[in-house]
C-alpha cells in the first residue's frame, strides 16, 4: 500500500478527527470490500439493482420506499429536483430551468447551513422564512398560500433549535398545503434506528450519509413517500442513453460496487455490537492516556467529540489534551500542525488550546504512533 501511496507521492494520514470527507469518509470493512469485490464479477443491470436495494432499506426503517443516491448531499439534490420536477421526464430534463414548476424551496432562517446549499443546484430557490432568532407559523402559511413552493427542507441536526418550529409543527402545516418535507438526516445513524424515525415522526423524505455508518464516503440513500421516491428515480441517472429524456442527474451516478457496499454496510451496521464498539474507543482514550502520562503542562480528559463537533463527557470516543503552553513551551495549535506535518501525518481536532484524537476510525497501531508522535514532537 505504501509502495501505491509513494508512487503516488501521497503521504498516508493518521486520521484522529473521525469521518470527515476530506479524510476520506469511513474504512470500509472486511465485509463490505468482499461484497463490492463480488459484484466486480458479475455484471448487473442497475435499474433492478436499485430498485431491489431501495426495497430492503425501505422495510428497513419502515419507509414505502427507498433508493441509494451517492451520498446525502445528492440526496438532497435529486429530492429536491423529485419535489420540483414530479414524474414528469421533460421537467427532469429541463432543469435547472425551473419554468413551469413551483420554484421555491422553504427553509426557516436558522436552519441555514452548509448543505442546504445543493437545493440551489436543482435551479430551485432556497427561501428563507424568518430571521436568525426564529422562524413563525404563519410565516410558513403566508409562504404556502403563494401556491409556487415545491418543498421544505428540513435538517435533522438542527431540529429543536431555539426559535424554530418542530418537525412535527412543520410537517403539520405543510400536509395543509400538501408540500413535501424533507429531512436531512446525514448523521443521524446512531441508535441505528434513528433514520426511521423521522419517516414515523411525519417527514416525506429522508436522506441519509453512509459516510457515518461504514459505508462509501460517496454513498448514501432517500427513502419515503413511494410517489416520491419514484420521482427520484425519474431524475437520477439510469436510462439516460437508452431512455426518452435526459434526465437531470445523470451527473450523479454510482458504480454497483458502491450501490452493493452502502446496503452491506448498513446491513452490518444494524446488526453490530455497538457497546463493543464504545468500548473499544474507551480502550484506545485508556491506552493513549497511559501513554502520554506524565507529560508536565498536559491535562488528559476522556470525551465524547460530537457529530456536530463539541466535546461532551459519553460515550467516550476521544482524548481531549489541553495544553499548558506556559509548561509545554508549545501551543496546542502549534503541537497540532507538528502532527500534522510528520510522516504519516497526523490530523487532530485542534481548538483554542485543546486537541482532540478522535478514535472513531483508529485502529490500535495507529493510536500508539500517535502517542510516540506526541512525545516526540514535545521532547517527551
Ligand atoms: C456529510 C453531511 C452531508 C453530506 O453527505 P454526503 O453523503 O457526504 O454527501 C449532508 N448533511 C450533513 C449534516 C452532513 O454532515
């Protein structure tokens, strides 16, 4: 692999900030490789196998309908250009020209955030109902009533925030005016039942990363109303050479070896022993700790580093070091970026004075360099 990497002159990266896309999503396990492996053999016709796949995510999380997108980000794109386009395959194809469809997408204000982005590349108009400090009901109504709103898009991870409406608050105005919602649920893969339940709680749709569950950083799914679903169907990217219209998401395509790993990943994520997994990352903070003890102007805390990235006290998955720059003669960002730069590089989560190793895609090996790294660069 290395011999791969220095041909390459790429330098391999110890990754303690845990799944991000840069660093390259998950790894993939043992299972999941086989399966895409497998697939390699045969060739299969990808409409079927999609439709097969949609079905068993679907009964999964108890949805009408599901299928695998190439991430949440193209989730939320093909949901979007579904809710704007219907199973009308010349409204797919004319997209990002939105003439004739109901060209706005609703949003309340302080739901604002980095993907809302992709409702943008449909053609649709993202529109902001509200200020930063909250969004209202009748805010909501007077939008609907303009009969030109083709969905709402709703992220899960911001659910409940300070002056927004609930999910069911929204869900119940939109079925008023029989507009979609749909949930961005990327991360929301933990207790693994979670994805479901924003499909019980009301949502039209629901997307989902399977960057966060084991699965390929590019892959992912929607599931929801049947109508919906097909819709998504309709603009994503099968029968573009052999169908009647080009459809919008061509651009958008999957390998069947991705399509095969997202429903083995998530297959063995289902079925994992998730207590073996916190206490393996328990361990490893353990091991760490032992390791760098006694290292003066280091103060060693076991934590839990969020999905929407704060350090909590459980489940443990992360050691946070704070550092005493006074004692250390090194500040944590400093000690951070000479991590960074040795070989394998090392990428922590650095804030203020205070970095984080984050074990969630670490093995044992891995975590013992880091510490080694750690003396090292501190004259330890
Ligand atoms: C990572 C992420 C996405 C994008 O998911 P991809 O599968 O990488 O396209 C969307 N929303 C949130 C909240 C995310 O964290």
């Amino acid at each position: 692999m290395s011999t791969l990497l220095d041909h390459l002159n790429i330098k391999r990266t110890i990754n303690a900030c845990g799944i991000y896309t840069d660093l390259g999503g998950s790894r993939l396990s043992d299972g999941v490789l086989a399966a895409m492996l497998s697939v390699n053999r045969d060739f299969v016709q990808l409409g079927p196998l999609l439709d097969e796949t949609g079905r068993w995510i679907a009964q999964t999380f108890h949805a009408d309908a599901a299928r695998i997108t190439p991430g949440a980000a193209a989730g939320i794109m093909l949901g979007t250009a579904a809710c704007l386009a219907g199973s009308d395959g010349h409204y797919s194809e004319r997209l990002p020209d939105v003439t004739g469809m109901k060209p706005k997408v609703l949003i309340q204000a302080p739901h604002r955030y980095k993907y809302d982005r992709q409702v943008s590349l449909t053609g649709a108009a993202l529109t902001c109902l509200g200020t930063e400090n909250g969004t209202r009901a009748d805010q909501f109504h007077e939008a609907l009533s303009k009969q030109d709103v083709s969905m709402i898009l709703h992220p899960a991870h911001l659910d409940g925030k300070a002056g927004t409406l609930s999910l069911e608050t929204v869900v119940e105005i939109a079925r008023q005016y029989q507009i979609p919602v749909l949930v961005d649920a990327a991360y929301m893969v933990y207790p693994v039942d979670t994805p479901g339940t924003y499909i019980a709680r009301g949502a039209d749709l629901v997307t989902v990363s399977s960057k966060y569950y084991g699965g390929p950083n590019a892959g992912g799914f929607i599931m929801g109303r049947r109508d919906l679903v097909e819709a998504v169907s309709n603009v994503h990217f099968t029968a573009y050479e052999s169908g009647t219209v080009l459809k919008f998401g061509r651009p958008l395509k999957m390998d069947r070896h991705t399509i095969v790993a997202v429903v083995v990943a998530l297959d063995e994520w289902l079925n994992a022993d998730h207590e073996a997994r916190h206490e393996d990352y328990r361990k490893k903070v353990e091991h760490l700790k032992a390791q760098l003890n006694g290292i003066p102007g280091l103060l060693l805390e076991s934590k839990c580093f969020t999905m929407d990235e704060r350090f909590e006290d459980a489940p443990v998955n992360a050691l946070l070091i704070t550092v005493d720059e006074a004692i250390t003669k090194r500040s944590a960002a400093s000690l951070s970026d000479e991590l960074f730069e040795q070989t394998p590089c090392i990428a922590t989560i650095q804030e203020g004075d205070r970095i984080g190793v984050v074990m969630e895609v670490l093995n044992d090996d891995e975590v013992v360099v880091i510490g080694e790294q750690i003396r090292h660069v501190l004259g330890a």
